[in-house]
C-alpha cells in the first residue's frame, strides 16, 4: 500500500486573521468571511445541517452524482488526477475515484489536519492509488505547488462539489474560477467538475437556512465562539439572534448575526457599538441558473460544458471541460 503524502503550505498567521476580522466587524456593515464559521464544531453543526429536512442540498448533489456516474465516465478523462477541493471527510470524491479509474488523488483542505485521517481510510480501500494531501487557504484562487509533483502530461480533474461556488459574488467567482482553470494545466482532456444550487422559491429557500431545529442558528452563531478565541473579543452569544434573508435582486441568501439590543463588544486594542437590530453579515449563499453559470464558465476560460440537472433543476452539476 502507498502512504500519502502531507504537505501544509499556508500556516495559519495568528495576527493576519486577527486583522483580518477586526477589519470586518469595525466596518459599517459588519461581515466576516464563511471561512471561520468551520472550526471543529462548525464543521460537525455543517454535517448535521445536510441531513436536515430542509436542506437538501447536498442529498439532491449525492443523488444525481450516484444518477449520472456512467455518463460522467463518459466525458471526464480515465486515468487523471483528482484534486478534491474542499475535501473535508473525503467522501464524496471517494464515491468517484473507482468508477472515474482515477490514477492519483489529491485532498485540498484549508487544514491539512482535516483531511489527515480521512484520506488514511481512503488509502485503505484504494491500496494502489497515490493519494496526497494539501493544506492551504485557495479562497483567494488555486495555486498547486511544485512539491505535489503532479505530471503535466496526467489529465486533472478539478472537483469542486457542494456548491462552496456560492460563497462567492459573481466577480469573485469569476476570478476564483479562472485560476482553476489555469490551475487544470495543459494535458488534453483536463476540466472542472463543479456542484452548484440552483435558484429556487425564496420560501424554501429561507428555509433551507433558517431550520425549525435551529442546527443553522447554532452553526451562525457558534462563529462568534470561533471569533471570541481568534481575537480575543467577548461576544456573548445569547446576545445575537441568527436570521437569514433571500435577497433577490443579487440573488443570493444572507446569513446575518442581529444584536437583540444594543450592546458593546471589545477586544484588546479596541471595541464596537453595536445599535439594536444592527447586524454582522456572516455568508452569503448565491443561487445560479443554468444559463448563467454556463456563461460564467466560458468566461473562466473553460470551453466546453456538460449539465446534468433533476427534474425539478433543484441542483446542477457542471463538467467544464479545460
Ligand atoms: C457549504 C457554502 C455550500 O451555502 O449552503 C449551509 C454553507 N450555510 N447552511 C451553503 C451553509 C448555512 C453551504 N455551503
């Protein structure tokens, strides 16, 4: 059996992301990035968020995934590099790996520590397959080093499931995509295949990100925890109220945290007044259809495009060839 490889190439810079947030939260309309709603706790509130009843999202991206694997053999390239974007548990690129006959897989995770153990268990079941993981922030555009060694002659397969896209406004995303289209490399064959929701009744929708259960208030507001221990703040967490809003002229659901009064919150070096109802944006979820997120592609640089949606174009899974 191979042993994967671990590279971690960005260690986190204590004083960058206290700045970074305190930059944030100071501003007129505060907001901070959807990267720190996963610490270790975020991260298991994420996977109990995708077995709600509301949330389908990720069932609806599993099932036409496990639907359309023949096709997909189809048209990604045998024998490539996958490079899971996002990793985390491993799971979704693991379903792939054989069917796709992948040759090489590659874990990006922002922590190399997330996908450590996951990718040990994949190992198990995959013995011949040269596995390794990176760790590095890509939020800012993919850039895969030289320490990987991947073959430029090896087809890569980008997999960027889950609809993380979202996160992004469509300037954002355009340049995000744009750097994983270079980063897909010059070997024929090469390409993106990319989970994305769609837009959908706004009603379903606010649901989707505000659940009877109240699993999505506690992953928004357990920020605060992750953000009290990165700048040392005193966020009190009963203090907030999670709230979630269809924005439709951007098409997009928000997340905000809302103060329930006004209140005050320091940390050394400084403090911010909050006014009752003011609010902290903490995620944006962007909903695409079909049409513009093929346009977007194309404008990445990609060159052609393959949809597969369901009957009710709840989800779209794109494979834009490189
Ligand atoms: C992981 C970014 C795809 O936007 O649906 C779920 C995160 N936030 N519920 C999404 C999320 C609140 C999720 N993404």
């Amino acid at each position: 059996m191979t042993t994967p490889q671990f590279t971690q190439l960005y260690q986190h810079n204590a004083a960058a992301v206290a700045q970074e947030l305190l930059h944030g939260l100071s501003a007129p309309q505060a907001y901070t990035s959807p990267k720190y709603l996963y610490d270790a706790l975020g991260s298991r509130l994420f996977e109990a968020i995708t077995e709600l009843p509301e949330y389908d999202l990720t069932r609806t991206e599993a099932q036409l995934m496990r639907l359309h694997t023949p096709d997909m053999a189809e048209h990604l390239p045998a024998g490539a590099c996958w490079v899971d974007l996002g990793a985390g548990n491993c799971e979704k690129a693991g379903r792939l790996l054989g069917p796709m006959q992948a040759a090489r897989y590659v874990a990006v995770d922002i922590s190399v520590d997330f996908v450590r153990q996951a990718l040990g268990n994949l190992q198990h079941q995959h013995p011949g397959l040269p596995m390794a993981g990176l760790g590095t922030d890509f939020s800012a555009g993919l850039d895969l080093p030289d320490a990987l060694a991947l073959d430029p002659a090896q087809p890569r397969v980008l997999f960027y499931p889950g609809s993380s896209i979202g996160n992004f406004t469509p300037e954002q995303a355009l340049g995000f995509l744009q750097s994983l289209h270079r980063a897909c490399g010059t070997a024929a064959g090469s390409g993106l295949l990319i989970g994305v929701d769609l837009l959908k009744d706004p009603a379903e929708l606010a649901a989707a990100y505000d659940d009877a259960l109240g699993v999505t208030a506690a992953f928004d507001l357990n920020l605060l925890l992750h953000i009290n221990r990165l700048v040392g703040s005193d966020f009190a967490v009963r203090d907030w109220q999670h709230l979630s809003r269809f924005n439709a002229a951007q098409s997009r659901v928000e997340m905000h945290l809302k103060a329930r009064h006004a209140l005050r919150v320091r940390w050394p070096g400084g403090e911010r007044a909050f006014a009752a109802g003011e609010t902290i944006h903490t995620e944006n979820a962007y909903k695409w259809q079909v049409p513009s997120f093929a346009a977007l592609l194309q404008a990445s640089g990609f060159s052609s495009t393959q949809v597969w949606t369901d009957a009710a174009q709840r989800f779209a899974v794109f494979w834009a060839q490189s």
